[in-house]
C-alpha cells in the first residue's frame, strides 16, 4: 500500500517536498541547463521556452553581501511568510533572499526576482532560476513563457503555483497552501485560548491534541492512487482542520445549530448505518481483498479512524463544560456527527 506523506502543523512540510522535486534541495543534486530531467517526454531545441533559457544560460550574480555558505532557514517557509504579512520591509525580503541563496532555492529566489521584492525586479534572472527548476515540461514551458512576456509587467504577483499541470506539483502547492493556512489557523486559535477561561485551557489544548491527531489519522481514509495523491492528502488534512475551526467559532458565538437528544440518536443510526455500508463495501481488486472497492484504503483504516474521531468527539465535552458558552454538548455531537457522515459517504463514492 503507498506510503503516505506525514502531515505536519507548519509549513515545513511543504519545504520537504519542494526538497523532494529538487526546487530547493541542501544539497541539490547536478541537472542539465535547462533541466528537462523531469519532463518525460521529447522536446525540441527550437521551441520558444529552451531560447529564453539558453539566453539566461549565465549564472546570476554573486551571492548577496554577507551570506556566504550555509543557512540553516528554510526558504520556502519564509518565503510565504513574509508575503502573507501585511506589511514586508526590503530588509526582511533580503533575508528571505540571502536565505535562497546560501541554500540554492531556484524556486524562491525566481519569485523574488519576478517580483522585485527585496531586490529590482529582474524577469532575466527570473527565468534562470525558473529554468533549474525539475518540472514537468508544460510547467516549464508556462513559467518560462510567462516571465518572457509583456504580461509578466502588468504588476500581478508571480507565484511557483501559478502553472501547475503535474500531480507533483499539486502536491508541492497543496503543502505550501495548507501550510499558509495552517498559521492563519494557529495564530486564531492561539487568540481563541488566550480569552479562555482558566479552567478551560488545559481541556482546549487536549482538544486541540485530539483534533489534530484526528486530522493526522483521518488521512489513511484517503485513496492514494495517481500522481496527485499526495496533493489530496494536503487538501484533505486541510478540510479536517477547518472544520474544527469552523466548529469551534460558531460554538464560541453561540451560531450552532441547536439539536436535541432525539435528533443526534437518528444521526447515530445514520452514522452507523454509513459506516457499516463501507465496512461491507467489497474490494475489486484481487491481489487487495483488504482494500475497498478500487481504493488503496483498507478497512482497517477506517476502522482505526473511527476510533480516534470517536476520541475527538468526546474530547469536546469536558471543554464546552468548562468554557461556560451557550452552546451544549448535544449540538456539539450532532454537528461532529453530520461530519463524519458526509466523510464516510466520500469513501463510497
């Protein structure tokens, strides 16, 4: 069964594969100029992209003032902090590029160059970097026919993702969105726990240790097969968090929708009815009678999953207990359980 990638809480994640494809590597490893390593299929020398490329076929300048060797950064992960801040002076935007620098990330010191952040904006040096970077060729072919064009002057940003056509690169973009997502989301709930009342914090950071070991778990529900796997999972963790999020704000205002006893005990029985309905779907594979319908998940997996949402539902109880808000457990449950249905029946489908 294909080994899925860990999910991590932070943007590092999104660093290790870039790593992977060779857009940032500590060590990265030698490629031709340009680097077609990962095309996969023919091209010819006469088409526009390899021209623009062989015009930058110099190396750039010189490492910036005061960044010999190695940094221990990631460049990828600051990168998007600092474009996700309200504000990013030019002296932070240099960091960021002394950091690219010093660790040989193509893919970074092509966007600051596209936007001139931290340094004049120069399209040339640009489509260097952009043409080291191990891509699929309609990738590089985009990039690189973007950088040469009036287009690339009308002032919009220039991001990694904005020419995604492979699997692998949708699931280096996926990390990298669910890592920017993941600091909006912390730094919330960070401002959430901080308002608690003091006995409910200790109950709020073992939900939140619940939620998260859900999100990691609930990511063996995932089918992996294709080349954009991996981008599924990142969007599927994603999904799982924000819906803790989302749940948790609307019980904090008092919006979820109230249900009463009866109302959970029919979702219940749909829960279960749900869940039995995969367990008993049959594999239609036949060297993975373990596995369900075409899928690379297995029964086990959901059966493992089911008991750590279990966990994570319950985890709730003594933390609406001690937060004194309006919303009641019941709700809580009902509102955790439609969840769950709804992730159930997309393993059926």
């Amino acid at each position: 069964m294909p080994r899925r990638p860990p999910i991590l809480r932070h943007a590092a994640l999104a660093v290790f594969l870039l790593w992977a494809c060779n857009t940032g590597a500590a060590q990265p490893a030698v490629h031709p100029y340009p680097n077609t390593d990962g095309f996969g299929v023919a091209f010819s020398k006469d088409e526009d992209w390899y021209g623009h490329c062989m015009r930058m076929v110099s190396p750039p300048a010189p490492r910036a003032p005061g960044t010999p060797g190695k940094l221990r950064c990631d460049a990828t992960d600051l990168y998007y902090q600092k474009r996700d801040q309200e504000k990013t002076s030019n002296a932070e935007w240099r960091q960021v590029r002394a950091c690219a620098e010093a660790n040989g990330n193509d893919a970074v010191l092509m966007m600051l160059h596209a936007n001139g952040y931290g340094t004049s904006r120069d399209l040339d040096r640009a489509i260097h970097h952009a043409c080291k970077l191990d891509t699929a060729k309609a990738e590089m072919e985009a990039r690189v026919g973007y950088l040469a064009a009036p287009a690339a002057t009308d002032g919009q940003a220039f991001d990694l993702c904005d020419h995604i056509t492979s699997g692998r690169m949708g699931g280096v973009c996926a990390a990298i969105q669910e890592g920017r997502a993941d600091r909006i989301r912390g730094a919330r709930l960070e401002r959430l726990a901080a308002s608690l009342p003091a006995p409910a914090r200790q109950p709020f950071a073992r939900l939140r240790e619940a939620a998260e070991a859900f999100t990691r778990k609930s990511t063996d529900e995932v089918d992996m097969s294709g080349s954009g796997a991996a981008g599924f999972t990142f969007r599927h963790a994603g999904r799982r968090d924000e819906e803790f999020m989302e749940t948790l704000l609307k019980a904090a205002g008092g919006k979820l929708p109230r249900a009463s006893a009866s109302e959970l005990a029919q979702l219940d029985r749909q829960l279960n009815r749900e869940y039995q309905k995969v367990m008993a779907t049959p594999s239609e594979q036949d060297t993975h009678p373990q596995r369900i319908h075409y899928l690379t998940v297995e029964r086990a997996d959901v059966r493992s999953t089911e008991r750590v949402w279990l966990a994570y539902r319950d985890a709730w109880e003594p933390f609406i207990a001690a937060a004194g808000w309006r919303t009641d457990f019941t709700s809580i449950k009902a509102a955790l359980t439609r969840q769950r249905i709804a992730q159930l029946k997309r393993i059926q489908k």
